[in-house]
C-alpha cells in the first residue's frame, strides 16, 4: 500500500507482522535516508551483521542481476528473518531492472524482508506493483517546500516559548532548502543552540542558519524559469549579498538555457527527449530530470536564443553599474518567469 511520508512510521509500526516490503522513492534524498534509518531502528537490524543482512549496491546489481534472487532464496542460519537491503538511489532504474526487480520479489515469504531505498520514479506499472501489494509499505519522498519548513521553525520556536514576526520566520525559511535530511540538522543546531541560550535576537538565530547559497541559487533559476515569480524573486533577495552573486547566478541561467538549447537541438534528429536527457554526457542528477525534461516542453529554441542575448547583455550592465546590479537581475527574473508563466496558461 502507498503511504504518506508523513504517517509511514505509524504505519510500520501498526503493521510490522504484516509487511515485508518497503519502498521508498523520490527527490528528496535526504527524506529516504531518514525514513531509512526509522524502519532499521523499529526493526532492531544489525546492518553490519552479514549472517542476517544482504546489502546489495544500485552498481552490483546491475553488474549482477541474479544477487537480488539468490539473496532472497537465502537462509538465515541464526534468525528467523533474512534482511535485504537493496540501494538504487545513484543509478538509473531501466525496464529490464524493473522487471528483474518484480521478478525476484515475487519469492519474497514470511523469512524474509527486503527494504528498497531508490531516487526519483515516474508513477507506473512497476510502482502500482508495490501498491497494490497488501504486504508492502510505498512511500514517495517529495522535497520540502516552504510550509513544512515554515512549520518546523514555527513548532520549534513554540516549544522555545519564544515569539518572533512572521517576515523574519519566512525570511528564515528561505535559509533552508529541499532536501529533508539539511534541514533536520539546521533545526537540531537551532534547538540545541536556543537550550543554552535564553536571550536571543533574530538576527542571532539568523546568522546560526547556514547559507545554501548553491541550493538557493539553483532555486532561483527553478522556480523563475518554472514561472513562479514570487519564489524566484524570494530566494534572490534572501541570497543576495555584493555583485559577485548576480554574475554567479547569470552564468548559472546561461548554463541552464544552454543545456536546455543542446537538448533541444539533439530532438531536431526524431529521438526522445527523455532518451537524450538519460544519455546526457556529462550526466544529468537523476532528481533533476523531470524538471530538465519539463524545461525542453516548455521553451523552444527561438525563446532560448532571446534569453541568452539577454544574459550576455546582463552581465555586461551588472559588471558596469555595481550600485545596480540588484534591480537590474531582479527585473531579468521577473520578465522571464512572467514569460514562463503565461506560456504554462497557454
């Protein structure tokens, strides 16, 4: 059955004697390792013990398909249960994985348990599989947004007895970023940092938040080119420091409509654009695909070539005017998520 990132611990819990199957999935890698680790600690495993736990790598298994089965058709000579940990997060799961995957599942009996941990999957028969299987737990993990984060700080603070304004609470949100497992380990520093002080400012809390400046910049290009303004204008304001982030970021936006405009060109000859995208050398981070593959539906060649005139035009004005390069980046982003909105409505 599929399950909610959010009540998967209760559901383990409440159906531990039924399932035998766990299956976590997505973008937010930082999640799966969290839930990872929760299902090893409800399940008491040793994963250094190899008489009861089969680790099995994403690059071994593909060198070594038949692993998956003769580890499950292995017996524990010291427990009642063999654990099988299978990890795929770092490689591109293919039909034939897939099937080799449903294939050797299938074996599966009450000796065994097998937790699967995975990246980004499109919904599809493979992941209907594992829904559909009553003794099975499928838990996509979708990267944080901003009302999580907001919730976190907001329930931290509460715990605090401490009250703050709600700009400096969504100003703070905007420190932390997508991946779950970043953002657990800012709150942890928060909450250890407010134990032993009681008398602290905003601007205390703010600067204990680390910068990810890389993240939020590749938020900015994300959420303008996706044409969501607000956001986009948000995480540039919040990053903001001197003119050496508005040339990062430009450079940044070319790399990105430049990658786009190769893609682009390469469909010119009838492949797939999601067959280019999976055999883009240097590779493409799996999570980013999706998004990469929206990106080349969304923009056509002539609207690239417009956008790289402009960034070379950007660069030149921001590098001549440093007083201004603020506004004049921050009216680049609005236009073209304005652009990217309207062409989404049409």
């Amino acid at each position: 059955m599929k399950i909610n990132s959010k009540y998967f611990e209760y559901n383990l819990k409440e159906n531990l004697e039924h399932v035998n199957i766990i299956f976590l999935y997505g973008t937010n890698i930082g999640l799966v390792e969290l839930l990872y680790e929760k299902t090893i600690r409800i399940l008491g495993v040793d994963t250094n013990d190899p008489f009861t736990v089969s680790k099995i790598d994403g690059n071994t298994f593909k060198e070594n398909p038949t692993i998956l089965h003769d580890s499950i058709c292995t017996l524990s000579i010291f427990t009642q249960k063999r654990f099988i940990i299978l990890d795929l997060m770092y490689i591109s799961v293919t039909k034939n994985i897939e099937n080799i995957i449903l294939e050797a599942i299938e074996k599966i009996n009450k000796d065994n348990f097998i937790l699967i941990k995975c990246g980004n999957l499109k919904q599809n028969a493979f992941l209907k599989q594992f829904q559909n299987k009553k003794n099975s737990l499928l838990t996509p993990c979708y990267e944080e947004n901003n009302n999580t984060i907001y919730s976190a700080i907001y329930n931290l603070f509460s715990k605090h007895e401490l009250n703050f304004s709600e700009t400096f609470m969504k100003n703070l949100s905007l420190k932390f970023n997508s991946d779950s497992l970043t953002n657990k380990m800012e709150i942890d520093k928060i909450d250890t940092f407010l134990e032993n002080n009681k008398n602290v400012t905003e601007q205390m809390i703010f600067s204990l938040v680390s910068n990810n400046n890389d993240a939020n910049l590749s938020k900015v290009i994300e959420t303008c080119s996706n044409g969501n303004p607000s956001y986009a204008l948000s995480f540039f304001e919040n990053i903001y420091e001197n003119q050496s982030t508005t040339i990062t970021l430009i450079r940044m936006f070319r790399d990105h409509f430049k990658l786009i405009e190769k893609i682009l060109l390469l469909a010119k000859s009838g492949d797939r654009i999601s067959h280019i995208v999976d055999n883009m050398k240097p590779p493409i981070f799996f999570k980013k695909k999706e998004f990469i593959i929206f990106q080349c539906q969304l923009w056509n060649l002539r609207s690239i070539k417009f956008i790289l005139l402009r960034l070379i035009d950007l660069e030149l004005k921001c590098k001549l005017n440093s007083l201004s390069e603020k506004i004049i980046i921050s009216q680049f982003i609005l236009s073209i998520s304005t652009l990217a909105k309207n062409k989404i409505k049409t």
